[in-house]
C-alpha cells in the first residue's frame, strides 16, 4: 500500500524551493490511514505475516513431514514453540507452511476476481446502452446463484485442486467487484477529461486502462482488501470439510479440521492454528475498514 | 408493488434454469461414475445398472427426462441408497435444518439488533466499542473454529451441555445455534448500528428531539422501521448464508440435516443426491433473496421504482 504514494508525486516540486509542495489525493489518504491506529496495527501484522509466510521454507524450525511417532502430542516446550501434533510433527512449522497456502489463496483467488471484475465492470460501465443492460443482467443471474454449493459441486467433480480453487473462488467473487466497478466507472464516464480524451482520438481500451481505472483505484482497493479475508475464510470452510486444500499440502482451515480431531487431550492443536487464522482475518478486516475510511472519508458513516 | 414482484418472479425462472442446467452438466463431466467401485462389477450388471438410470440416453435426452421429473418433484433415486429416493431424503433432512437456521437466526437477530442499538444510542461510548469490537471477533471467528472452542469450554470442561445430537437431549439445540447465529449476530449488529446513525441524524428525529419527545419514542416508533432497512435486506444473502453454513455446524455437531447430507453425498459421489439437494438449496435461496426483497420494498416503497427505472 505504501508504495502508491510515491508514483504520484508532483514532479515539480523538487525543482524549486518556491512553489509549495503539492499534497495529492493519495497523500491525504495515507496520512489519514496513518492515524488509524487499528488499521496501521492490522497492516503491520499482516506485513509480518506475509514476511513469515515468504521466508518459511528457509526459517521453519523444523521439516514440515518428518514425523516423529514416539514423541507424540507434545504441549509447547522450549524445543516446540507451539507443541507437536499426534505425529509429532512440530505445530509451528505446520502452521507456517500452512500460511503460505492459506494467504496465497487468498491473494491469487483475490487477483482473479480483480481481473475479470475490474474488465467486466469497466466495459459494461464505459460502453453502457444494451451491452450494459445484458453484462449487468448476467452477473444479477450468477449473483442469484447459491455459490457455495457450486464451489463445493466443482470440487468433487473435478478433484480437489489447488488450481481449480482458486479458479472457483475468483469466479465467484468477481461479481462484486464487477457491479461497483460499473458504478464508480459510470460516474467517471460523465466527466469532461473523458470527453476531452475521446476528442483527442485516444483509443477506447486506453481511454479504459489509463484514464478510467487508475481514477477508480480507491474503492476497488478497499474492495480487494475486503475480499482477501472472505476468500481466506472460504478456503478455510472447504478445507475444513475435508473438500478444499488435500494433504499432504496443508492450511489454516486444514490444520483447525485436524486440531477439532483431537481437541478433547490436545487444545492447542486447534487453538493455535484458530487464533492465526483469525488474527489474519482480524488484521485484514481492520485494515480493509481503514482504507475505506481513509480513501473515501465521505463514505465513513461516522 | 404488484409489477415489481411479478419482474421479480419472472427473473427467479432463469436463474432456476441456469442452476439445473449448469449442476447437470457438471455432474455429467465428473470422472468415475457412481458405480466404479473398488469390486469389479461384471459388464452386464454394469449395463443393467446404466439402463436402470437410463445413463445410457443420449445427453439432452436425460437433461429433458431430469428436467420434467424435478418439476414433479421427483429427484430420482439415490445411487448411494437404492432403497431411499432423493426427496424423501430431502424432506427427512429438510425440518431439522430449518429449525437450526430459524433458531440460529434468531440468535442473530436478537443479539444483533440489541447490540447495535445499544452502538447507535450509545455512540462513541465504552458500550459502543466493547460491542462493536465484539462483533468483529464474531465476524472473524469462523464457525468450524467456535463451534469446536464452544463444545470444548460449555460442553467438555464445564459439563454445561451436551456436544452433539438435534433434540436427543435437553439443551443440545443451544450450542449449535449459538454457533450457526453467532456470525450473522455480529453483521447484523453493525448494519443497525449503521442504519439508526444515518436516521438518527436525520433533520426530523432534530424536530422529535426538540419537541421534548422521550427518546424511547423516538427510538422505537419514529426511527426503528428505517433503521433495520439495511437489515432487512440482509436477510436474503443471511438466509443463504445458514443454509450453507449448516453443512459444517451439522457435521460438527452431528446433526442429522440436510447439510449433512448434502457433504456426505460429496463424499460419496452420490450424483442424484447432489443434483437433488443442489437444487433444492437453490430454490430455497432464490426464494428467500425474492422473500426479502418484497418486505425490504413494502418497507420502503421508492425502491421499486429504481428497480423498474433499470
């Protein structure tokens, strides 16, 4: 998030120690975001977390595999920070492992909703009349849809995976992102710079990629930041009935389905796993709450 | 009003369309059929079985045969249970997970509406945060992980109540709507809390105030109707929501239910099963999502009228 700033600034303004330097519109926002404590603690947790996630396989404290069946379930120890499974695998180096599944899902699957909800949202929008009308009528009848029995159809049909997963989830969430996405382009549509683009004989997709989408970058920021953690917990949901990430890869929602196994003798095999997973969606959440607050402060109802 | 529910009804029988046709065509590219099992079974039974459930029509064929019997209400047999027809399989899960949605929404409803209330009265105060950080922990706690952590706390450490089960013992009904409820509690509260500031805001709720009216009146008669507005039409998509969210509270707690069924049948690759409960899940959903919709209208009459502007 940090980095949008800067591709902004206002390139005068190094040239001369006169002219007061320009404050954009992503600066106010990161200066606002910045004072949200909550959301600044949930983008440090997060940033954390993807640091971990990104350098598991050099810092995991052990083998993901190795198991170690006369040792057991352990409760945590000097030499097993958070404990061992029943296998006497160690829980931290699961869970670790079990983050990179868990977050990439959340972004890959994040990323395709993004792309095909942005270019469907921004054609149906900026073509507008009956192109419209149907594009817009198509997502109210997949939007009617009862998806997550879909998701789940998908999964049984065609094998859990990990592709087809994400491929699913995107293709639900992008409905969303289409519909608000056609909103915001619809208004920008209207405005003179548009007209003055189409008067200078820019071509239609580069009127759509440079000059209507990077003006409607707020919302769709603040809606991807909400839809990672749906999509997180959606993996989660799936994995926990045993129909979404397959061992021996491994997950947040896979290792909690393992935990609630044997939580009876071993309440930390499903207390740490939950409490990661739930501080992850925590974070998020608060994070996705600032950026609206701090990119739309007309929006924040209070 | 009339006009509005007739477009809208209209629009319900393509989307019903889309989903048989869609759950047929999938469920007719799924690898293995249901009768590949691990014992061979000799060709011939094989080609008695085909013929049985006439797997052996040319596709569009068995799409318009599926198609006739669903109307009727027919889902066929189940290939996991030969001697059980899918509806009636359906109609034995169906009350069960019905009462768990209807109690567990309840539980939202109740707990929702009175914690964002008490947000919206009591904005900016202790209450306010307390219950509105209440609600995100409610939000982000997915259900298979409170369920787990309620039975453990209520049911093994405390002996409170029983852990699994639907109406075999006193009190097993609690737990799993608590469960189911908890989530929808926490949007529900923060969609009152949203919808009775933007009234309370309002200039006449000022004329209210100012004309000495006690805030209970205001509260209750001049700004609840408006206010539950956003609640209203998020009991649709909620509705939908405990459906789906039936199938890991019911397999959690072992609930006999149509969720239940639904996940086994995945498991097995009992296709009618799955086309069957499918579809009836989707009629349910496209039914409650119409439902709320028309209360959502006749609550506010100028939503019609976007809707027939579109």
């Amino acid at each position: 998030m940090a980095s949008i700033p800067s591709t902004r600034q206002n390139p005068t303004a190094s040239s001369s120690i006169d002219i007061v330097e320009g404050r954009s519109l992503w600066q106010d926002a990161l200066s606002r975001l910045k004072q949200n404590k909550l959301a600044m603690t949930g983008l440090y947790f997060l940033s954390f977390m993807i640091l971990i996630a990104l350098l598991t396989p050099w810092i995991a404290p052990y083998s993901y595999e190795t198991q170690n069946l006369d040792m057991g379930a352990t409760g945590p120890s000097w030499a097993h920070w958070l404990g061992t499974d029943t296998f006497g695998r160690d829980l931290l180096t699961r869970i670790m492992y079990g983050g990179r599944v868990s977050l990439m899902v959340g972004f890959v699957a994040t990323a395709v909703a993004l792309v095909i909800g942005v270019l469907w949202g921004a054609i149906a929008g900026y073509v507008g009349g009956k192109t419209d009308a149907i594009m817009m009528r198509t997502v109210d009848i997949l939007y009617a849809l009862p998806f997550m029995i879909f998701i789940i159809l998908l999964m049984v049909v065609f094998g859990r995976s990990m592709l087809l997963l994400f491929l699913a989830i995107g293709c639900v969430e992008w409905l969303t992102m289409a519909r608000i996405v056609r909103g915001q382009v619809r208004v920008v549509r209207k405005q003179e710079y548009i007209n003055a683009a189409i008067a200078m004989g820019l071509s239609h997709w580069h009127i759509i990629t440079r000059h209507v989408i990077p003006n409607i970058l707020g919302p769709i920021i603040v809606y991807v930041t909400l839809t990672i953690p749906s999509v997180m917990l959606l993996e989660a949901f799936l994995s926990f009935l045993g129909l979404g990430v397959q061992p021996p890869e491994s997950s947040w929602g896979l290792l909690i389905s393992y935990g609630v196994e044997s939580m009876e003798e071993y309440p930390w095999l499903i207390i740490f796993p939950g409490a990661v997973l739930s501080l992850t969606l925590f974070a998020l959440n608060f994070l996705g709450d600032g950026l609206r607050d701090a990119l739309d402060p007309k929006a924040s109802k209070d | 009003m009339i006009k509005f529910i007739l477009i809208r009804l209209l629009q319900a029988v393509p989307v019903l369309f889309t989903v048989v046709l869609v759950t047929f065509f999938i469920i007719r590219q799924a690898p293995g059929g249901p009768f590949d099992s691990e014992k061979a079974v000799s060709p011939y039974v094989l080609e008695k079985l085909n013929e049985r459930y006439q797997l052996n029509d040319p596709v569009h064929v068995q799409f318009g045969n599926y198609l006739v019997d669903i109307i009727q209400g027919d889902f066929g047999p189940s290939f996991t249970y030969p001697t059980r027809s899918v509806s009636e399989m359906i109609f034995t899960g169906l009350p069960v997970t019905f009462e768990l949605a209807i109690n567990a929404l309840l539980v939202a409803l109740l707990i929702g509406i009175a914690a964002g209330l008490i947000a919206a009265i009591k904005k900016n105060t202790a209450a306010d945060y307390v219950s509105m950080s209440t609600a995100m922990i409610g939000i982000c706690m997915p259900s298979f992980l409170l369920g787990p952590i309620l039975i453990l706390v209520f049911g093994i450490y405390l002996e409170w109540l029983p852990v699994s089960g639907w109406g075999y013992s006193d009190g097993d009904k609690i737990l799993p709507s608590i469960t189911l409820g908890a989530a929808y509690a926490a949007y529900i509260a923060r969609l009152t809390r949203g919808g009775m500031l933007e009234v309370l805001g309002q200039d006449y709720v000022r004329t209210a105030r100012a004309k000495g009216l006690a805030e209970h009146v205001i509260i209750f008669k001049h700004t609840l109707k408006a206010g539950l507005l956003p609640v209203v039409s998020f009991l649709g998509p909620a509705i939908a929501g405990l459906l789906s969210g039936s199938f890991v509270i019911e397999t959690i707690f072992q609930i006999p239910g149509l969720g239940r069924f639904y996940v086994d049948a995945a498991f097995n690759r009992d296709y009618t099963m799955i086309m069957g409960t499918t579809i009836f899940f989707s009629v349910l959903i496209v039914a409650f999502n119409l439902l709320s919709d028309i209360i959502a209208v006749m609550l506010n009459p100028r939503l019609s009228y976007n809707e027939e502007q579109m």
